[in-house]
C-alpha cells in the first residue's frame, strides 16, 4: 500500500508541474526498464533458464499473471524493474539452486551473455532511436555568424555577421558544432557563404578560453565568432543513418564514462549528481519541446543504463559479471561469505548514491542550488 501511495503521489506531483507531460516520461522511462529487463528475459530463455518473475516497477505487485511458470508483474514503484532467474537472487545471494533450468548450473561464459543482455539491449534501443532522429531530423544550430570578438582571427580575416561557414579545410560544415571540431591552431582556409556568394578566407585561429560541457574553463584554438541563434533541421536517412547512430551511440557513451571518471576524481563536484527526479524533470521538458527532443533525450538515458549496469558494482550486472570472470579465471566461484559481504556492499553504496541523488534533485528543482 505505501509503494502505491507513493506512485499516486508522485504522478499527483509530477502532473501538477508538467501537465500529461509528465505521463510521458513515466511511459519513456518504463519502457527503458522494460527493454533492459527484456535483454536478460530473452537470453536466458535462449539457454533455457527458468524465469520466475519479470517486473516492471519494484516494490508491491499490483497485477500479476503467470504465463508459463513466469510472474509477469506490474509492481507499485514505476522507476525501476527486475528479473528474477531461478537460482539467482540479489536481495538473497546464499540463494542458488542446481536444478537443469536454474542458471548457477551454466557456465561462466553463459552467465555473462544473460547479465551482459540487458546493457546490450539499451545499447541496442539507443541505436534504434538515433536511426529514427536522423530521419526525423534534429535541431541543430546552423553555422551562421552572429557576432565577432573584437581583436580575433575571425576579426582579423574579414568575417562579418551572418557569414555562414561552409567548409573548414575542406571539411564540410552542416551546423554549429562541427566548427569548434575542426578548428586547429594551424593556417586555415574557410570556405563562406556571404549574401549568396562564395568567398575564401584565410586565417590563423588563436587559443583562447572557453567553457566546455563540464562547466570546466579550458584552452582551445578559437576563430573568435559566436552563433546567430538559427535554428535548422539535420538529416540522415538512409545508409548515413547507420553510421550517425552508431556515432551516436558512442558519443553518447564516452560522454557518461568521462562524466564518471571526472566525477571520481573530483572534476565535478558530488552536489551535481542527478537522480531520478532530474530525469524525470528533464524528460517531461523535452516532451514539451518537441518529439526529436524527447527521443535524444530518451536515447541518452538508454545509454546511460546500459553503461552505468557495467559499472562493476555487486548488485549489478557488471558486479556480476565480474564475479563470473573471476570464476572463469580461477575455475572456483567466489567464497559465499564474500559474495554475500559484497553483495550488501553494493546494495549500501546504490543506496547511498539513490539518496545523495534525490536529495541533490529536491535541492536543485526546489531552486536552492
């Protein structure tokens, strides 16, 4: 009954601040669950693992049907979902069973494709929304002047407002970002698009400062222009969609492993972790934006628990994982004692990092950050 209060509460809460939008996010963010959970489901039926439960949701069951010897359940609590493979419990790690359907009789390999599945499938899923934006097409800045620094290279060289940049070395330039990727501190040639004519300019970009997407202060080569403020449309349909998802796909991924690793070494300080309530925040204000937003914003949460259930933490799939590679390697399982000390180990530190999240959330929709 409580989870139950609690779903009605939020959804109370989240449809007041954002309207059905809010919905939308509850669905996109249950459907990423679903997908995940989905990945293990259909690889260990593959190896003929019995399942016993697939969940969406955690906490109180408030629709169950058994299918097959499965719980297929909807449970109270729509923020997360689980698995249950007979023989392998998390919430009980002394729980095994070795039976001929139950998964501790598999070999560490097999065990690693049904854990590995899950992540997988976001990746998958991620992939698929990327092929889809590019036929949808994504907002993007056009690379159109709106200002020039004062004293710059671009200053300089002649550039004026509303040039648009073309090409930079011979690179073809679709939309705003792609200039600062191709700029180098080396003698450059800009092809322009100036009032319908086709100019050459030649310059030598300088270093300067600017902020990049950690909020970090750092020196790069500058032309010394910034954006007009145009909006236009990118497309990627056919074989070009493919190479832009799978670029995307890991962007996408590098972008939350170098997230992680600037925030373990102090880069980002722990007040800028997010949690659920910042997902579901920014999810239904990418809902009211626009479909395309809402799917790059979707894809990049697909991503972020595909890499995040990697993470080699007891309690999730790379935690697992890992403990079957040792396996693999030392042709013993881990000590019970220690898989269980672990196993609450990493229960406490998801705990720990669920709350300091939520309380960072509360703090900073609540405008106190």
């Amino acid at each position: 009954m409580k989870g139950i209060l609690f779903t009605l509460t939020l959804l109370c809460i989240g449809l007041y601040a954002y309207s059905f939008y809010f919905l939308v996010t509850v669905l996109a963010i249950s459907f990423l669950i679903f997908f995940h959970e989905l990945g293990h489901f259909l690889a260990a039926r593959t190896l003929s693992v019995k399942i016993n439960t697939f969940s969406i949701g955690f906490g109180e069951k408030i629709y169950t049907k058994n299918v097959g010897g499965t719980d297929y359940c909807l449970s109270a609590i729509p923020l997360g979902g689980y698995v249950q493979l007979k023989g392998q419990d998390d919430t009980d790690p002394k729980a095994k069973n070795y039976d001929h359907d139950s998964y501790n009789v598999l070999s560490p390999i097999k065990r690693i494709y049904i854990l590995f599945a899950g992540p997988f499938f976001n990746f998958i899923l991620a992939f698929f929304i990327y092929i889809l934006l590019g036929f949808i097409g994504i907002e993007k800045q056009a690379p159109s002047i709106g200002y020039i620094v004062e004293g710059s290279a671009a200053a300089s060289a002649g550039l004026v407002k509303n040039d648009k940049i073309l090409e930079i070395n011979g690179v073809k330039i679709t939309e705003w970002d792609e200039i600062s990727k191709n700029v180098k501190l080396e003698p450059s040639t800009i092809l322009i698009d100036r009032n319908g004519s086709i100019l050459s300019i030649n310059l030598t970009p300088k270093i300067g400062e600017t902020i990049n997407i950690f909020n970090e202060k750092i020196q790069h080569p500058l032309i010394g222009i910034r954006s007009n403020g145009e909006v236009i449309k990118i497309y990627h349909t056919g074989l070009s969609s493919l190479k832009f998802a799978f670029y995307e796909t890991i962007e996408a991924s590098m972008l939350i492993f170098k997230s992680l690793e600037k925030l373990i070494i102090g880069d980002i300080p722990l007040k800028e972790v997010g949690g659920i309530l910042q997902i579901a925040d920014v999810t239904s204000k990418a809902a009211q934006i626009s479909v395309s937003v809402l799917l790059l914003i979707t894809a990049l949460i697909s991503v972020n628990l595909g890499v995040l259930n990697l993470f080699p933490i007891p309690a999730l799939d790379g935690g697992h994982i890992l403990f079957n590679i040792y396996e693999l390697i030392f042709r013993r399982e881990v000590n019970e004692r220690v898989l269980i000390m672990l196993t609450y180990c990493g229960w406490a530190l998801l705990l720990g990092i669920m709350v300091l999240a939520t309380f960072n959330d509360i703090i900073r929709l609540s405008g106190g950050l």
